[in-house]
C-alpha cells in the first residue's frame, strides 16, 4: 500500500539532510518512505555522486536518484556566514538533522549540536562518522572502503590462498545508515517523554563490527593459525556443509545447521561416504570440512540448480540459487516487494529504492524523482522561513544560495 497522506509513520516530521554519499543519504530516504519532509542541503558543488559516471537517460546518475528520490534539495553555500543564517533558521522548525560531512565540519562553521540545540532544544541532530568522537581515531576520514580494511571485514572475505577482498555491496554504509535511522526513532521517541533533542552518534567501524560475530568467536575458539578468510564457508567454520556448490547449470548454496539437516541431506544424496560416523555430528562435519564438501559436490554437479534448490527446499534444508544481477531484478518476489522500484511521473518512469520496511498501519510514500542541485531552494526558503523574492535573489546572486 502506497500513501502520500497523514496516516504515515513520520507525518509531520521535518528533518535536514547535509549528508553525501550513501550514509547519511541513505537514513533520510527511509526517513521520507515514512513520510518524513526531508530537506537536502547541498554545497555549491553538490553531492558528489551527482557527478557519477552511471546516468539515466535524463542526465541523472543512478546512484544519486536510489538515495535522494523523495527529498526536496536546495543548494546551500555553509561556509558562508549568510548560509550558516539560513540553515539556523531552518533547524528552528526541524525536528532532526542527519549529517555526514567530514568530521568537525559543522563545529567549525558554529552549526554543531551545541549550537543548533540552543536554537531549537528539541532538535534531534545525528552525526555520521568514520570512528566516532571519542577513542584514538576519532576525526579520521573514512570511506566504505577504508572502514572494510580497518574493520577486518576485508581479511575475513575472499579465500585462503587469496588477496583480502571487499565485499560486492557497500555494505558498511548502508549498514550504518540503518542504525543511524534506529538512533534516529530511538530519539524521536524520548523526546515524546523528556521533550528535548539529543545529539545521536554512529559510527561506521562500530555498526559494521557486530556482522563479524561469527568470524570473532571463530579466532576466539581455535588455534591462530586458521586463516581468517574461510571463502564460502561459514565465518566461524563450525557448520558443515555451508558452502556454494556447482550445479549441472550454475551454483547453489547448501548448508546444514542441525544434525538434523545433515541426515536429511545424506539420506537424499544416498552417497555411502556419506554414511561414515565420523560426520554425524556438527563439530565432525566441521574437523573433515574437505570431505564433506566433496561429497556434496560430487552430488550436486550433476543437477540442475532449480531442481535442487526445490528438492531441498520440500526437505526444509537451507539452499538458494546463486543468482546474477540481472536475474535478481527480474525476480518476481524482488518486484513484488518494490524495494527497487520503477516509478512513473508526468516525465516518464524513473527507477529508485522503495523502503525495506514495511509497517502494517503506516503506508509506505511513493518516491518523487530526486531533484536537481538546487531546484527546491526557492520553494524551501519561501514556505519555510516566508524569505521574500528580493531577498532570495539577493542571496543567489551572492552564490550563498
């Protein structure tokens, strides 16, 4: 269900965006799904990923229109004392600034929580950054990159004999942009209590850490010498089979979390290796990983991946295809779902996020086509602080606006 109406989760709610890249862009998109009025200040110069080499056909890259769909943008010179007087006039009436410029950028401009909170007490303001304010790397530059290496999320992906490897997705960004949302709400919702805003910190190296359980309490139960990347197989190396296995047509991806799983799997497979005590058992399993592995490969090559998946999946035993890209967006449980959406205006059609969270009484907005650097400035300014037009070219003319 799609609504534009008063009946969504954050109706009402005016929140500043000074965010770029994915981070900060990415909380306040979900924001404006929930029916947030979010405001996009932008420098002079723009997000940088306006200026991206992947563009649709009306000139705008992909990856600014995924995570600025449904915000009004104004283009807003915050080194300029005149700018700086414009955003305090907006945080005047906002509920919530979300910002991840470089670190100490707005403390230097006088635009810092203990400023803006003097303006406005209950104004919520959420700082994204690369380690945080305190600890021996606050106020370093981070990128999504940089934190993966930081972060040993790097040294855990890719294989044993291999180089350190990223992850396909930025997962660190959206990630962290998650839990900036849920610090977000988190506060939103003590202020219904103490009526005042906070300051709400997160830190990209601290929201990533959590996804290497696994792969800590691993080093933390085994000798040093195991390699950190385990490739496909579990972080922790205490389930087998977990592994990606190749098909009669491409690859699937088997594990058997239970010794229950495991019988079910060896009874299927009808393999006599598979019947030797010595894999009974989970942690078994886990010391012959080699021969395990081996048993299922010699299994699976000869079957197509549909025709295994479904047979596993009438066994309950976790599978799934390995799919492509271009497979998953024309998936049809990916289009029901319209995470990634393809959205019509009097333009055309347009192709952005939709919102991963979906509430049983709150409708989810239909994004708006993310607009140029600067073309809500004068809407904004007029509506919101009731700025003249005299005053606004005035403004533009300075190069503040």
């Amino acid at each position: 269900m799609i609504a534009t109406t008063t009946n969504t989760a954050l109706h009402g709610v005016k929140v500043i965006c000074i965010g770029q890249f994915y981070f900060a862009p990415y909380c306040t998109m979900l924001m404006a799904r929930l029916g947030a009025d979010v405001i996009k200040v932008e420098s002079p110069g723009g997000d940088p990923y306006r200026r991206g080499p992947i563009m649709d056909e009306d000139g705008m890259p992909y990856q600014f229109q995924f995570v600025n769909s449904g915000k009004r943008t104004i283009r807003l010179d915050l080194k300029h004392p005149e700018g700086q007087e414009v955003l305090r006039d907006l945080v005047r009436n906002a509920d919530v600034v979300v910002q991840n410029l470089s670190p100490g950028a707005l403390d230097r401009f006088g635009l810092g929580y203990e400023q803006l909170s003097e303006i406005n007490p209950r104004v919520i303001m959420a700082s994204g950054t690369g380690f945080g304010s305190f600890g021996p790397y606050a106020g370093e530059a981070a990128m999504d990159l940089t934190i993966q290496a930081r972060t040993a999320v790097m040294s855990t992906t890719g294989f044993e004999d291999g180089t350190p490897v990223r992850t396909g997705p930025s997962v660190v960004d959206f990630m962290a942009g998650t839990h900036i949302l849920a610090g977000v709400l988190a506060a939103l919702y003590q202020r219904t209590v103490t009526g005042r805003g906070q300051h709400v910190e997160v830190a990209l190296q601290d929201a990533i850490l959590p996804s290497l359980t696994s792969n800590i309490a691993g080093l933390m139960s085994r000798a040093i010498d195991v390699p950190e990347r385990t490739g496909n197989r579990h972080g922790g190396l205490s389930v087998a089979p977990y592994n990606a296995y190749p098909t009669a047509d491409g690859w699937v991806t088997v594990l058997c979390p239970t010794d229950a799983h495991w019988e079910r799997l060896r009874t299927l497979m009808d393999d006599p290796a598979a019947d030797d005590p010595r894999f009974a058992t989970t942690s078994g399993r886990c010391a012959h990983m080699d021969e395990v592995d081996a048993i299922v490969r010699r299994w699976s090559k000869s079957l197509g991946k549909d025709e295994l998946v479904n047979t596993l999946k009438g066994l309950k035993i976790p599978s799934s295809p390995v799919v492509t890209l271009p497979e998953l967006l024309d998936d049809p449980h990916v289009k029901a779902r319209g995470v990634v959406r393809t959205v019509a205006d009097e333009r055309g059609e347009f192709t952005t996020l939709g919102s991963p969270l979906f509430l049983s009484d709150s409708p989810i907005v239909e994004p708006t086509r993310a607009g140029g650097l600067g073309e809500h400035t004068e809407v904004v300014l007029s509506e919101e602080l009731g700025m003249a037009a005299e005053e606004i070219d005035r403004l533009r003319a300075e190069g503040v606006i």
